[in-house]
C-alpha cells in the first residue's frame, strides 16, 4: 500500500493505492492520524483501493473518531463498488461521510 499526502489549504488529502488489509491498515492509521496534526479536515482518497478489511475499518473508525474529537471532519472518495459493498454491509456507510 502507499499513501501519498497533500497539503491543500482547507484540508489534507490522502491518496490511498492498495489494498487495506490487516499489513498494512497501521500505516493508513498511523497517516490518517499525522494528518489530523496538520488540519482538522482529512479527505480519505480511496481511488485505487480494491479491498478492505475488518483491520482497515478499524483504522477508519479511528480516524473518525478522532475527527470528531476535534471538531474536524474526514470523509472518504472515489470508493469502489466493493469496497462500498463493505462499507454497507458493516454499517460504516452510516458512520463515515462518504462522497
């Protein structure tokens, strides 16, 4: 997997490629967290993930949370069908901003 960060002035933006899965769902973490320390608004590209697991969903679920902490928000893009098939069928469509 690899996360490419982008600095834009009302928000950060992660470029996510790969799949999330429990190897690699502490990076995504671990990122979505240091963006959180440049700004209160995250925007999750998820344009070239084809999969993601329990282990990611947690990783997301944090992100959220921690969003909230700081009355900031993170919403997610670009889901693909299977991925937004995952989100659905775990319920994370509704506690995620998804665009």
């Amino acid at each position: 997997m690899n996360i490419i960060l982008t600095d834009c002035e009302s928000y950060v933006r992660l470029l996510v490629e790969g799949r999330v899965d429990t190897n690699t769902s502490p990076q995504l973490q671990q990122a979505i967290l240091n963006a959180f320390q440049k700004n209160n608004n995250v925007v999750v590209d998820f344009l070239n993930v084809p999969y993601i697991s329990s282990a990611g969903l947690r990783a997301l679920l944090i992100g959220q949370k921690t969003a909230n902490s700081k009355g900031g928000s993170m919403k997610l893009t670009n889901i693909s069908e299977t991925v937004m098939e995952i989100l659905n069928v775990t319920g994370f469509a509704k506690i995620l901003k998804v665009e």
